[in-house]
C-alpha cells in the first residue's frame, strides 16, 4: 500500500530539487518534514507543500497511520523548458533556458 502526491510544471530547475530530495528519501515523515522546514533551499518550500500532501492522501484515501509512514521514494524529472532571449552587446541574443520540474513523492507504511 502506498500514497502519492505528484507536483508538475513547478517553475524550478530539477537539479536544485533533487539536491533537497535526496535529504529527506528513507526517513520517516515527521523527520522529512522537520528537515524540508529548516533547510534554506528555494525546492523545500514546493516540496514540503508536496510530502504533506502525500500524507493527506495516505490518511484519508487509504486510511494508513500517519505515525508509520516514511518516505519510500521521492524523485523528479524534468518538464518542459521555456525558453527566452536575453539581448547582449553588439546587437546579438543569448538564449536563457528556465527549466521546469514534475516532482512525485512516495509515502509507504513501516511493516
């Protein structure tokens, strides 16, 4: 049994997010959360709002113990990327990629 919470097009390069993921994968939820709050990251705020989420959900949709739950997995891929111009000196154009990220955390119950 597990529950999960998906975050698409989060306006974040996905190599910022997975540094933070990688902090908080394995640990129980209380401990994920603790860390995702007082981590000065600018994914820990997009990726908090996600693991309570995930928790909700296992709560209320699969009526699981919130005390059990840990995070079994946690992972990011990229999205679209928008792209922009960026004018430069003599008269050329620099392209300016802002990527994008498709977040989905994983929450399952300690046996």
């Amino acid at each position: 049994m597990e529950a999960r919470a998906i975050l698409r097009y989060a306006r974040i390069s996905p190599r910022k997010v997975s540094i933070v993921m990688d902090l908080i994968r394995n640990k129980p939820l209380d401990e994920a959360l603790a860390i995702l709050q007082y981590t000065p990251k600018a994914a820990c705020e997009p990726l908090l709002k996600l693991v309570k989420s995930a928790a909700a959900n296992a709560e209320n949709n699969f009526n699981m113990d919130k005390n059990n739950l840990y995070v079994a997995e946690c992972f990011v891929c990229p999205g679209p990327t928008l792209k922009r111009m960026r004018p430069r000196a003599q008269g050329r154009a620099y392209r300016i990629l802002k990527r994008t990220s498709h977040m989905t955390v994983v929450l399952k119950e300690k046996e």
